[in-house]
C-alpha cells in the first residue's frame, strides 16, 4: 500500500475510534446533519420569546452613530452632529476636495433630507438615497470609511436621519434646504 494511502486509512480508522458509533452512523447515512429536535425547540423557544427589534429602538442607534465622533474611523473628530446639531445645520459651508480642487458645500438642514431622496447629489450629480448620502458626507467630510450598506449600523443612520423628516411630504429630487445660503457653495 502506498504511503498516502496508509495516511488516509490511518486518518479514517483514528476519527472513527475518536468519535465513536455516531460518527460511523453518521458516515453509513443513519444520522441526521442537522440538529437534534430539543435543540431546534431550543431554539425556536428563544427566537419566539425575543424581543423583536423596533423602529424605535434602530433610531435610537442611529443617534449613537449620529454623535459618534469615531463614525467610519474618521480622523477628524467630528460626528454628523458637528455640522447638523439636532438635525439643524450650523449654517456656513464646509470644504469639500474634489479632483484636486476644493469646494464650498453650504451646510443644509436635515429636517426635511430624507423626504428628497432618492436624488441627484455630489459634484457629479450622481443619483442617490439616503444611505448613499450618508456615506458620502462621511467619506467627505469626516474623511472616513464608508457604512457597509447592507449593515444595521448603515440602516440605523438612515432611521435617524429620517426621523428628522417625519410628517413631510415625499419629494424626490427635491433641494436641500439651507436656511442661509453661503454665496459661492453648492
């Protein structure tokens, strides 16, 4: 018998004699892969008395991920709430680099953002929604990574920032609002 072969049987008969009848049950197809039924009702047990996950409570950490001034590892220490306190704007505009050049942005509101999107935004005009938007202020303003969008934290900060748009008519495409505009910013 060649070596790899003494190797394999070796390895089969060790697991065998390790894991006993049920891993030669298991091998001959007399055993289920799956878990054994009391721990499937286990389970089941858990997932129908958990609490499940409100609107209210996503808000709740997207407000966390709001005021974190680490959100996306940004290096400049600031959070979304650095320029939108409360879902306001502290007015002005904020520089943003683009292909080398740098551009004011005025600062808008947040209090009625989320009803205007899906729409164009960014230098290049680029069709958005809100998680979109999100990251892009994260990426370009607090010069961090962006939220993986199919993540609960992405989801939270997009609860929050719609939030501040409850009870506002839908209004896709529509412009943001800054209450004082900045002459010269986007």
């Amino acid at each position: 018998m060649k070596p790899i072969y003494k190797r394999l049987v070796l390895g089969a008969t060790l697991t065998a004699a390790l894991a006993g009848p049920a891993w030669l049950a298991f091998a001959e197809g007399g055993m289920d892969p799956y878990l054994p039924p009391d721990e499937i009702k286990a389970m089941m047990t858990m997932m129908m008395t958990m609490e499940p996950d409100t609107l209210k409570a996503s808000v709740e950490r997207g407000k966390v991920l709001f005021n974190d001034t680490s959100l996306g590892h940004n290096k400049t220490g600031q959070s979304c709430a650095s320029c939108h306190p409360g879902g306001n704007t502290i007015g002005g505009a904020a520089d943003m680099e683009w292909k080398g050049m740098t551009m004011k942005v005025a600062i808008p509101t947040l209090k009625t953002a989320a009803s205007h999107f899906p729409k164009p935004a960014g230098p290049m005009k680029a069709v958005v929604d809100l998680m979109g938007m999100d990251n892009m202020c994260i990426m370009s303003f607090l010069k961090g990574d962006p939220l993986d969008r199919n993540s609960q934290a992405a989801v939270d900060l997009a609860a929050y920032v719609t939030s501040f748009a409850s009870g506002k008519k839908v209004d896709p495409g529509g412009a943001k609002t800054v209450p004082t505009p900045v002459p010269g910013a986007m």
